[in-house]
C-alpha cells in the first residue's frame, strides 16, 4: 500500500491511499470524522461488526474514534478525508464562561 498527503491543514488532511487487492489497513481509529471515496478498484470497510463492500465512486462516512479496517478485494485506489474536531471541552467552558459574564 502507498499514502500520499494531498492536502494537510490543522483540521484536515486528505490522502491519496493505493492498495493491492489483499492488502489491510488493521483496524484502528482516528480522532475525528473520516471519509473514504473509493477511486478505482474494491474494498471491504469494517465498522465494529459490520462490513460493506466500497467500489469506485462510492463514499463511505465514520464517526470519531470508531474501530474500522479496510480490506483492498482489488487493486484500487481511495481518498482519504480525515477531519479534526475542535476541543469541545475548551469551546464548551469558553461559551459557558461567555454566558456567565453576561448574565
């Protein structure tokens, strides 16, 4: 398998992701929201105890921090979108903070 970086800012990063068909990305998870969008070839997306076959031009969406795998059924190619949320706790207590001086 081979990852180039397309795109990185400090909330985004989008990778251009090549697999062999039998090639595994292991399960993992990432901090934030993440799409995949197949190009070209198949792949088998797991999510927890369910899997889903991806084929090009298909995109598939999952949430922060939940377990996936990716399995390449043929060569193929995918778009890798990985989103950073921002510190809820910090934007929670300065909207708090916000309020109580307001009030």
């Amino acid at each position: 398998r081979r990852a180039e970086t397309l795109i990185k800012t400090d909330r985004r990063r989008v990778v251009l992701v090549t697999m062999r068909a039998g090639a595994e990305l292991q399960e993992h998870s990432a901090p934030g929201p993440i799409t995949i969008h197949a190009l070209t070839g198949a792949f088998d997306v797991t999510i927890g105890d369910e899997s889903r076959s991806l084929e090009a031009g298909e995109l598939i969406s999952i949430q922060a921090n939940q377990r996936h795998a990716v399995r390449a059924s043929a060569d193929g190619a995918f778009l890798l979108t990985i989103s950073w949320l921002p510190d809820d706790t910090s934007e929670a207590a300065a909207v708090n903070g916000d309020e109580e001086l307001g009030a």
